[in-house]
C-alpha cells in the first residue's frame, strides 16, 4: 500500500536530487569510471547523497538501494531504489534527456516510481492503482492497433550484446515492416518511458538493466496505460533479469515477444 507520505517524500527526494544535479548541467565536471566502466559524475554522488539523507532521516526503517552507494537494508520490508542519474552519458554531453528515477518497491514488486528530468522541470509520478501524472495531471498512453508502423525507442543499439542484438533486430523488422522511416529512435534512457507513458512513443526494448534502471519505470507505464514485462512477457519485478520491453498499448504484448523470438 502507498500512503500519501510516501507520494509527498517521493517528491521530496526528486527536489532534492534536481537541486544538486542542475549546478553541474553543462559545467564540463569531470568524469569518471566505474568498474563496469560506466561514467560516473559529481552530480550522481550528491544527488543519491541528498536523497540517501533525508530517507535516513524520515523513513530509517526502509532499506535503500541506489546505483552510487549500493544497499542500506532496513527492518521494513520495504526499499527504495535510487538512480541519481539515468543517462550519465547524455548528462556530461549536456542533453537533457537524462533522468532521476526513484522507486519504491515491496514485496519485491514496485508501487511507486518517480522519472523526474530536472532540466526542463518534467516529472512523472505513478502509483499502483493511480493515474500516473505528469507535472500534476494524468498521462494515457496511446493505442497501438499494430505492430508494423509502431513507434520503437532504444537507448542505443550497442548496449545489447550479439544474442540480444539479433532478437531486437527482429523485433525492428517487423515495426519497421520494410520502411526505413519506421526505424528506432535512439537515446532517452528513462526519458523514452516517460514519453511512452505520455502517450508519443509506443514500444521501449532494452536489455541489460539493474534494478535500479527498471523500478521506477513501471508505475509510471502502467498508471498510464501501458503494461511493462521481461522479453517472455513477464511482469517485473526485483529478480528480474534486466532484459525490458514497455509497451503503451498492452494488446501488443504477445505480438512484441513473438517478433522478438526468444522461445524457440
């Protein structure tokens, strides 16, 4: 269950990281790596360290996981999972199309989830039984009668590795039904699923996500309209393998996972 506090702090730690992120916005900061060789910023740290101090303060009985600092456990049962910024790639070169994604899971399964892009001041709420919002009103997503012609986002096609890469390539033929207008739109991170919730994107394929990538991203989709499962059309949840399709038109969820193959 989501109570109104939750929603209220929700919001909080969205301030609070958009506060320590927009002074570093185009401020050529410097980068560096981590051991999966993935870019790392002075902003990420201290917008998970602001988020991390005021859950401390107001909620110590829940556990946290956050992609900077790892897992704080709690005696709640319950977590929220902290990604200061997703799309650190489009942050250092100065496109504000990154994300902080904020979720509360339970169970193992999340109830709330938060894309907040803190440049152009652009936030989705969504809440298990609730219409997600965008900056305070509700979103729908958008019917999709078919694959062929449908509107698909990756963040980039090199993150899949070869396997992953010939059932997404799949999947494109068959949108993309032999016109190259119909191609991918490529980059967004997090931004894609909030634009699918908003009802302009209709398919988001990717593969390779944390917990911390995903979470937020399901209230959000499904308080709109959408449904977001794994490539065998499973419902995600914390032990989820990482590999993410969404969808704004849930109908075409049995189409999207026969085009991309993966049962033999």
């Amino acid at each position: 269950m989501v109570r109104d506090s939750d929603i209220a702090l929700a919001n909080r730690l969205a301030d609070a990281a958009g506060a320590a992120i927009r002074p570093h916005f185009r401020a050529l900061a410097s980068t560096e790596s981590k051991d999966d060789a993935s870019p790392v910023t002075i902003a990420d740290r201290e917008a998970e360290e602001a988020m991390r101090k005021i859950l401390k303060a107001e909620v110590p009985q829940d556990g946290v996981i956050g992609e900077e600092f790892g897992t704080e456990e709690g005696k709640s049962g319950r977590h929220w999972v902290l990604d200061p910024i997703d799309g650190t790639r489009s942050f250092i070169v100065g496109r504000p199309i990154f994300g902080t994604l904020i979720a509360l899971i339970d169970g193992g399964f999340p109830i709330l989830g938060i894309i907040d892009q803190p440049i152009a001041r652009e936030r989705w709420v969504g809440v298990v039984g609730q219409p997600t919002l965008f900056n305070g009103q509700p979103v729908r997503t958008r019917a999709c009668p078919r694959l062929e012609g449908a509107q698909i986002a990756t963040t980039s096609p090199h993150l899949f590795d070869q396997h992953q890469a010939e059932h997404y390539m799949a999947l494109i033929e068959t949108v993309a039904d032999g016109r190259l207008s119909q191609g991918p739109v490529y980059g967004g991170d997090c931004y894609n699923y909030g634009l699918l919730a908003s009802g302009h994107i209709d398919i988001v394929c990717e593969a390779g996500l944390k917990l911390y990538d995903f979470a937020a991203l399901v209230p959000v989709v499904e308080g709109a309209g959408g449904t977001m499962a794994d490539w065998n059309g499973e419902p995600l949840h914390a032990g989820s393998d990482g590999h993410v399709i969404a969808l704004g038109d849930p109908a075409r969820l049995e189409d999207t996972v026969e085009a991309l193959g993966v049962h033999p």
